[in-house]
C-alpha cells in the first residue's frame, strides 16, 4: 500500500493504492493522523484501493472522529467492490462519499 499527500492550503487529498489490511491499516493511520494538523477539508482517494479490511475500516472511522471536530473528510473514487463493503458494514452512512 502506499499513500500519495498532496496538501493545499487547510485541504489535504490523500490517495491510497493498494490493499488496506491489518498489515498496512497502521502504516495508513499514522500517515493520516501526522498530517491532519490544520486540516479542514481531508479528501480520501479510493480509485486504486483494491481491498479495505475491518482493520482499514477502524481507521476510517478513527479519521473521521477527528475531522469531525476540525472540518470535513469525503472519501471519493470508490470501487464497487469497496461500495458493497461500506453498505454491508454500514459505513455507507457513516461516510460522506463523493
């Protein structure tokens, strides 16, 4: 898995390619949470997300717990594979994907 940053401003676009699982669910987190500081709008790129696991899910909903207080975080380009999983797990509601 790797996680390309690009931060503009308040906004910070992070596209993530690969497999999302209990082996780089951490990696991803720690990516994420060190680059939030100031972040008002985080944009998750999905279009090369192959595989997102409950590990991966836990730090969706980490992120979004933390962009709930300081701004807003959609998740964009998601497969349909990974829609199906969103809505069988509920994150579809949870999420705001665009």
């Amino acid at each position: 898995m790797t996680v390309n940053k690009t931060k503009e401003a308040n906004k910070l676009t992070a596209a993530i390619e690969g497999r999302v699982d209990t082996t780089t669910a951490p990696v991803l987190e720690n990516e994420l949470k060190e680059s939030l500081d100031g972040v008002e709008n985080l944009v998750l790129d999905f279009k090369e997300v192959e595989y997102i696991s409950s590990a991966g899910l836990r730090v969706l909903l980490s992120v979004q717990k933390i962009m709930n207080r300081q701004g807003e975080m959609k998740v964009t380009n998601v497969s349909e594979d990974i829609m199906e999983i969103f809505e069988v797990t509920g994150f579809s509601d949870i999420l705001t994907i665009a």
